[in-house]
C-alpha cells in the first residue's frame, strides 16, 4: 500500500504521510498525501524494506518487495549530493535553508552497502554508501577537546500533526524550522549500523 499510494510517480520518491481519510490539515485533499520527501522518513522505509528482505521466506513476496526496494534506491540515487550525502527535503538541493542531514543519510547509505551484499541491487551502490559513509564522516563527525566523537548534522525530529499542532504541516518551511543537533540516537545509531555493512564489506 504505500508502494501504491505514497511514491511519486515523477521522481520515483515516498511523500513522508499520508491520510486516506484526506481529512487532516497536512493532507492534499484528493490525495491525501502529505506535500514533500523527508530524508528520514525515506530512509526508515528503505532501512524496513532491506532488513524484511533479508530474512522473509516468501519468495513471490520478497520479489516484491526487491523490485519496490531497486526501484527506490535508483530515484533517491539522483538526489545525491557531491559530498554523498543527502538533504532533509530531498528534491530541493541548495533551496534556502536546506541542509546535508546526516541521520537519513546513514540510512541510505546502510540500505545501498547491505542491499548490495544481499545482491538485491548492483555492486556499485556499495561504492555510493561508502562514499556517503565517509562523507558524514567529514562533514559531521568530529573530536572534541576531551577527545570524544561527536555526531552532527541530525534532525532531532520531525512529524506530520496532529489536529492540535499545526506547525507540523509537512511545508518545506516546516522541515527545516526543527533543531538540528548532535549525538542524537535517531542519527547515531543508522550510522553504527552503516559502519557495520563497511567491516562486513572489509571481511
């Protein structure tokens, strides 16, 4: 179902919400679809995709779910950023206020590593996550003073709603009004799992 609803038929990406009631205030009223692509909220749909992929034993239902997964990874591919990251509204690169988000990123870049060792998409997207790996690494992940590692560049949260708090109306405004932070488990932990596809990859 959100294969059939929620991606964008142009650019092949997932809108973050959808209402099928159309009631709600965040809703286009004939879609029902919420109005822009968050990185997060893509890479937690690509992050669920390739891990049920890898242990789901229905083989018509896996097929499925392989050919929803390629599909994706190819269209949020053409969003990279040159750094190798990718921005927290994903098709506005550069707009004002945007911004290279490190916790969707990981996500993306853990997809492609392991979708690439399961053999579900090509080789050469293990080479676009570790690019994306190492340029978090470069742009966020940095020693303090006392020598610890800190993480940057994470949205600390954002959502669609609900009826009592309509900041949260899935505008590009919206996206990029929320703290971006450190340290934050949302991010630390997808770029822990993308470093575990890189020693997996390393043997």
């Amino acid at each position: 179902n959100v294969n059939k609803y929620m991606q964008d038929k142009t650019t092949g990406l997932y809108y973050h919400g959808l209402d099928c009631s159309k009631t709600i205030f965040w809703a286009d009223k004939e879609s029902g679809l919420s109005r822009n692509f968050w990185l997060r909220s893509i890479g937690w749909f690509t992050v669920a995709l390739i891990d049920i992929i890898e242990i789901i034993d229905d083989i018509d239902a896996k097929d499925r779910l392989c050919r929803i997964f390629s599909e994706l990874i190819d269209s949020i591919a053409a969003f990279r950023d040159e750094s190798g990251l990718y921005w927290q509204v994903v098709d506005k690169p550069g707009k004002e206020g945007n911004y290279l988000e490190t916790s969707g990123s990981s996500m993306i870049a853990y997809v492609m590593l392991k979708g690439a060792r399961l053999g579900v998409v090509g080789s050469s997207y293990a080479s676009l996550g570790k690019a994306t790996f190492d340029g978090i690494c470069e742009r966020y992940l940095k020693v303090s003073d006392s020598g610890e590692l800190n993480l940057g560049g994470i949205c600390l949260v954002a959502g669609l709603g609900p009826e009592n708090n309509t900041r949260r109306d899935g505008s590009y405004e919206y996206y990029i009004s929320e703290p971006v932070v450190e340290n934050d488990a949302k991010g630390v932990a997808p770029f822990v799992l993308c470093y575990t596809e890189i020693l997996r990859a390393k043997g």
